[in-house]
C-alpha cells in the first residue's frame, strides 16, 4: 500500500514536472533580447595593399548569457579597411589608425547540451580602431542596426604580422 501510495505519487511529480518544463522554457524565450557573451581564441590575418586592407579571422570559443545553455562557438569573416593602421605607420613614419574597418562574421552558436545550432550573420565594424594592440568594434545586423560590440587583439606583442595567436570577446544582443 504505501509503495503503490508512493509510486502513485512519483508519478504524479513527474507528469506535473514534464508538464512544467515546456512553461519554463517557454518563460525563457520570452525574456525578450538578452546579451550573449563570448570568448574565442583563432587567427588574424590580412594582406595590405596600396589602396585597402583585406582580413581574414577565424576562431572557435564558447558563449553564454541567453538563458539557453552554454554555446560552443565556430566563425569565420572577411572584410576590409582602408588602412593598416599603425602597422602602416611604421612604414611612413606616421601614427594612423585603421579606418572603416568592416568584417562580415558568419558563425555557428551549438548549444552544448542540446546541439541544436544557431546561426550568426554579423558585421564587426569600427569607424577608427587601433589595430595591432587592441581593435575594438561595434556588431550590426546586416541592415545596421547596433547589437553589441567587441575586441580582438593578437599574441604577437605589437608587431605588425599575420596572427595564429588571437583571442576575441564581444557580446551582442539575440
């Protein structure tokens, strides 16, 4: 009697408990736009030319903050500016920071517990920043709209060079 009175009512918890978790979850798409972090570790690279800076970057890093999990994080991107920067200053003499500088990310956010992705079209975009120490920016939508914003920096201590070694954090809004 008391073992069917408490199989009954393990049953019982756990129809109710099933029936929660659509509400929870639910709840949590509905909290509207909440930021997601990240932190990536990857490559910078870039080919000068007389006219314009063309880059690659690559990287892989985790991210959280949308109270859906932690992401595992892959993303590529390729953009240009108009200068090199301080790297084109130490070959003129000038100090000069890069200018319109403009990279489309496209990656992949894959919810570690579920592995259910999401896909990020993104531009990384910085009118002035200050490339090789740190380059910050800011994310837009592909139609401009402002929803985070970021920094890179490379490992190679200041020195105008392709970069195995980088490492990216930004945040932007879902």
């Amino acid at each position: 009697m008391i073992r069917r009175s408490i199989v009954k009512h393990g049953i019982m918890a756990l129809a109710l408990a099933i029936g929660l978790v659509p509400l929870a979850s639910g709840t949590a798409g509905a909290v509207g736009h909440l930021p997601i972090t990240c932190t990536a570790a990857g490559t910078v690279l870039f080919k000068n030319s007389a006219n314009s800076t063309a880059w690659t970057l690559v990287g892989r890093g985790s991210c959280q903050g949308d109270l859906e999990g932690t992401y595992f994080l892959d993303f590529t991107g390729s953009g240009t500016s108009d200068s090199l920067g301080n790297c084109d200053a130490m070959n003129g003499g000038f100090v000069v920071p890069v200018t319109n500088l403009s990279i489309n990310i496209l990656g992949t956010l894959t919810n570690a517990a579920t592995l259910v992705p999401k896909f990020i079209n993104q531009d990384w975009v910085a009118p002035l920043t200050t490339y090789p120490i740190v380059t910050p920016f800011l994310i837009q939508t592909n139609g401009g709209d402002l929803i985070g914003a970021g920094a890179f920096f490379n490992h190679v201590f200041i020195q105008c060079l392709n970069s195995p070694v980088a490492q990216f954090d930004f945040a932007f809004l879902t």
